[in-house]
C-alpha cells in the first residue's frame, strides 16, 4: 500500500520521495497544491528534475505515484469525497514534511504548521481505524529546542515549553510535534529533527537558495562578527532523505526521534572559512566576535529597506541567531542505526558556492517534453514553479 508523502515539491520533501522510489517498491499517494491535474503534474517534475531524468519520472508517475490535488489548510484537504475516501483507504503510512519556513510570518506558519498538520492527523487517525496505520513520520526541526547558547542538545532534552523560541517556525513545529505525540499515542511514531540543512553532498546543484545566498554573502566578507571556534551544525540534504526514507521503512526503529544533524562533528567557522579560502586561493576571514552585537543591530536596521539590501538583510536575520547560537545537536542515534555520519559541509560547501554564483542563484528547469505521449499535461514552468512551502 502507498506511503502518504507531504511536501513533495519542496526541497527536503523532493528528495526523500526521489529516495523512496528509487530504493523502496512502495507506490506514494502525494499531496499537490494544484489548480489542476495538469499543473499538479508539471509541479512535481520540476521539483524532482533534479533527481530524476523525464523517463523515470513519466514511469513512475505511470506506476507509483498517485496525485491528490489539495492543500494542508483545506478541510480535508479541499478534496472531494471520493477522492479523500480514497486516500485514507490506500494510506499505509504518512511521512508529514510539508511545512511553511517563513520564520517571519506568525500567519503562515500557524495555518500551514499548525492547521496542516492536524488535517494530516486527522487522515491518519481515519487510517488508524479504517485498516490500521504502519507508521507516522513527521519532519521537524532542532528548532524546537528553543534559545540555546553554548550547548550540545539530546533528542530527550530538546522540548522545554518554559524556554522562549526564536521564531514562529520553531513555535509552531514545537507544537506539531505535541500534537502527533498526543493525537497519535498509539501508532508507531517517528520524529525527524534536521539542523540546517544545506546543499547536498553529492552534487553541487541545488535549487534551493534562501540559506544559500546568506552563506555566500557570509562568506565573501573581510571580517566576520562570529567566534571562530563557535561551531554550527549543517547537515547535507541527501543525508536527511536517506535517514527519514530508511527509518520510516524499517521494521522497528530503535528511538522515536532522531537529530538529522552534525552533531559532535559540527565544525567550526574557522574550519569551513578555512576550506573555502583554500579552494579559493584567498586569505581567510578575520573574525571580531565583539562585533555580534552590533551586527545584528545594523542587519534589523537593514531589514527594514526595500530593495535587494533589505531583502538580503531580512534573510540575515532570520538565519542570524541559528549562526551564533553555538549550539549543536547530538546524532548519535541516527548515525548508530545509518551506519555512518552525515559528510562535512567543509568537503562539498565550495562546489555549493560556485554552482550558486555561476547561476545567479537559479536553478535553471527543463520543461516538460513537447515530445511525450502525455506533454498536453504540462503546464508552463512560471506557474508550475509557484511553490513557497517545504
């Protein structure tokens, strides 16, 4: 039976379905945000071009993927009855990872995270007793940790509901977690908490550069307002897919939640300016942490302008205190059960770097085949790329 897949034409989301339809038989039934099937289709091609050339796509969307077109806000997703008859008949499991990032919009993230994420339990609990539910997974984030300084965090030890949160993101998945803990007690569950995910370790193309464009601003300054043994916790993104893909498809996991994340081997500034002054041949960085402070005053000064400055500064400081916070999450757990430890972020962020500036920051996507037996399916790429959550 299928495994029900939020957040599939978001970037975490793409690649843990491009992961299980390559290693796993299980057919998914996936959740579009589409005016029409036609649309839903060119969608999710374009968010999983990156991992799959056409035909395996057209295969696959032949043989293992179905296509609920809904939204996470909607009452049972705006579905018909059938349609949603249907998806709770044919669901074995649910792997949630749709969400909205949008850490500077309470708005959003309390109908996308908090109003999505209960349609997607209430699916599940009518799964629970239609057939029986194999398996809820649901994609958070360490964030639910809260503010945090000088500190290496368990998985047991995240969650302090008298800690302050950083942001309406961090608020918001700290409750959906409660929410599937409490509404789910008796199905198997599984938590997932990346770090910052960025890049992927593989390859260097991407096409996601939120995080991206922060890091490569960050890193072409002849003075940083960090210490430089702080030390921050990036996981690549292939990393996370491979964890949440393998996890959820074995039997018995041995936890229920797991840090996706660097852990103790979380580097420092040092390091990573260290390996891209190297690649670059260029002289490092001086790092002034007395600067911290001030800093971030002139980027909430900043943030305030329009234009590409103030754009620029507002991503600053959304991702500001997750760069200074010092922080890391103990993996411990998952790297038992992979195997092996997420790759260095040193080992592959210049290649990253490069493929981002070269391509002013854009991924450049193929349209759909004029050539194929199903091209009057594809809608045009301005507006299958109209996708702004996860």
């Amino acid at each position: 039976m299928p495994i029900l897949l939020t957040g599939s034409t978001g970037y975490i989301g793409a690649h843990i379905a491009a992961n299980l339809l390559a290693g796993h038989p299980d057919p998914l039934n996936l959740l579009v945000r589409a005016r029409d099937h036609h649309e839903a289709r060119g969608k999710l091609w374009h968010s999983l071009q990156l991992h799959l050339d056409f035909p395996h796509f057209e295969s696959y969307l032949a043989s293992r993927i179905n296509i609920f077109r809904g939204d996470l806000t909607d009452s049972r997703f705006g579905l018909n009855d059938d349609d949603y008859s249907r998806l709770v008949r044919t669901t074995d499991s649910v792997i949630h990872c749709a969400a909205s990032l949008n850490r500077k919009s309470e708005k959003s993230c309390l109908n996308v995270n908090l109003r999505g994420t209960l349609e997607v339990i209430q699916l599940a609990m009518r799964a629970r007793d239609s057939h029986g539910l194999r398996r809820f997974s649901h994609v958070s984030t360490v964030a639910v940790a809260g503010q945090r300084s000088n500190e290496v965090v368990q998985e047991d030890a995240s969650i302090d509901w008298n800690r302050s949160d950083y942001d309406p993101y961090a608020r918001t998945k700290k409750f959906c977690e409660h929410m599937v803990r409490e509404l789910l007690h008796d199905v198997p569950r599984t938590i997932f908490r990346p770090s910052i995910v960025l890049g992927d370790s593989r390859r260097p193309e991407t096409n996601q550069f939120e995080m991206v464009r922060a890091f490569v601003f960050l890193a072409g300054l002849p003075v940083l307002p960090f210490r430089p043994d702080g030390r921050i916790d990036i996981v690549p993104v292939d990393y996370v897919a491979d964890a949440v893909a393998m996890l959820h498809q074995k039997e018995k996991p041995e936890h229920e939640i797991y840090h996706l994340s660097s852990g103790a081997e979380s580097e420092t500034f040092v390091e990573l300016t260290d390996a891209l002054s190297k690649a670059q041949g260029k002289r490092g960085p001086r790092f002034i942490p007395g600067l911290e402070a001030s800093s971030s005053r002139i980027i909430n000064t900043l943030a305030r302008r329009a234009g590409k400055v103030g754009g620029l500064a507002m991503l600053l400081k959304v991702f500001y205190p997750y760069l200074v916070w010092n922080t890391v999450f103990d993996n411990s757990r998952v790297v038992a059960e992979m195997g092996r430890k997420p790759v260095p972020f040193s080992e592959y962020c210049y290649p990253l770097l490069r493929y981002s500036r070269e391509n002013d920051f854009k991924y450049k996507y193929r349209e759909w085949p004029a050539a194929s037996p199903s091209s009057e399916a594809a809608p045009s790429p301005a507006v299958a790329a109209q996708e702004p959550r996860s």
